[in-house]
C-alpha cells in the first residue's frame, strides 16, 4: 500500500502559501509564478483555508471583481478537506473524487501541514503500484508455464 507520506518523501514537502489579508492578485501571481492550481491560507502555522484558480476564475474574474482590491480570506475555501500521512493513496484519491478537489493538504497529528498532494500525485502513485504487482504477475505466470512445461 502506497501512503501519502510515501508519496510526499518522494515529491517532497514544500507547501505554498499566503496569508488571509493577502490580495487575491497576489494569490494568482504566486500560482502562476510556481505554475501551480491552488495555494493554502495560512494564519501563522493554522490552515484557515485553500484558493484555487477555480475559485479566482469564479469569484473574481466572472463577477468582475477587482483582484488586487479583494482579500484571500474573502473568497478563500474555509472548510479544506485534508487527510493524514498514513493514508493510502487510494483513500486520498477516492476523497478528492467524492469531494470534486483536486489538491489535498496533508497534517500531521498535531494539525500541523506537512505537505499537499494532488490527484496527478495519487494517479501516478497508484499507476506505479499497478504496474509493479503487474510486473510481479507476469513473472509469476511465466515462471509457473515454464515449470508446467519442463515436467511434461
């Protein structure tokens, strides 16, 4: 079984992020700086939230929304969805299915964030998984034909 703290020692821990005060301009300045789909709210080392391009897409550009007048904490996700390190990618990415997200913030037991996956993440995990018991399967089939056919 795959974890997510498997999966994070392989990508790595680093977690972007902005304050709840911070302009939604500067929120999409840094995704796009780091080419990624979502930041975290942090307030000090608390998760108050998460913002997507989604959610700047819809609450900003849509309405027509002046980013650099409107503040994170504005239209920021306040209930984030999370899961634990010891997870196994199947469960993270079954949640993200069931809750229509595509990053997952990590915490450790002290709610402390520890890193975010994403569902590229969790796919490329469980793909690799699948293909080593693959792997492992054909060795065992081919070995067991050649066995069968040695004693004929």
């Amino acid at each position: 079984m795959t974890t997510v703290d498997n999966i994070l020692r392989d990508k790595g821990r680093e977690v972007w992020a902005v304050p709840p005060t911070a302009t939604v301009y500067n929120a999409m300045r840094l995704m796009a700086d780091q080419n990624i789909g979502a930041v975290l709210v942090m307030d000090g080392d608390n998760l108050a939230g998460i913002l997507s391009e989604r959610d700047c897409a819809r609450q900003i550009i849509l309405p027509g929304r002046d980013p650099r007048a409107t503040s994170v904490s504005d239209i920021m996700t306040p209930r984030v969805v999370f899961a634990r390190g010891d997870q196994s990618a199947e469960e993270c990415m079954a949640l993200m299915t069931e809750k229509r997200i595509r990053h997952l913030p990590i915490l450790d037991e002290a709610n402390r964030v520890v890193g975010v996956v994403t569902t590229g993440d969790l796919g490329k995990a469980i793909i690799a998984r699948q293909e080593f018991t693959i792997a492992h399967l054909e060795t065992y089939i081919t070995g067991s034909e050649t066995l069968f056919n040695r004693s004929v």
